[in-house]
C-alpha cells in the first residue's frame, strides 16, 4: 500500500490518486484540479483549515499543528 507523501494518507484505491494516476505518489486530497501537487504553502493552509473544523481547534495551534506534521512526511523533510 502506497502512503502519500505530502500528507500520509493511505492510497488504497484507483479513487485516491490525483485524476485516478496510480503513477503520483502523493493523493487526491495533496493535489491541484490539474493533477499536480500543492505546494508545502497550500497543504499546510488546507490542514490547518481541516484541524480548526474537524477538531475545533483555535487557528494558532491548528498553524503549529499542521506544520509539525507535515514537516515530518517526505515531501516537506
């Protein structure tokens, strides 16, 4: 099984890759209606956005938050 790079989900179907392109190693959610990758600036905004609404986090910690757990995926080391 595939991880994606930018934000470690697991890839385990054709429905998680960019334009259903098995050959990117980053997934759906990590990519532009183009089909290529968001920068560390865009994933790292999209998290935050997703932490402060998932887990109603307060904005400051959600920036920190995604930004440790990005830097530590392979795309962004």
């Amino acid at each position: 099984m595939k991880m994606c790079i930018s934000c470690g989900m697991p890839m385990t179907s054709l429905a998680d890759y960019p334009l259903y392109n098995m050959t990117k190693n980053y997934c759906k959610l990590c990519a532009r209606n183009d089909g290529s990758m968001q920068t560390f600036d865009e994933r790292w905004a999209n998290l935050t956005d997703t932490l402060i609404k998932v887990h109603q986090m307060d904005e400051n910690i959600a920036k920190d938050t995604a930004y440790v757990l990005l830097k530590k995926l392979p795309a962004w080391r």
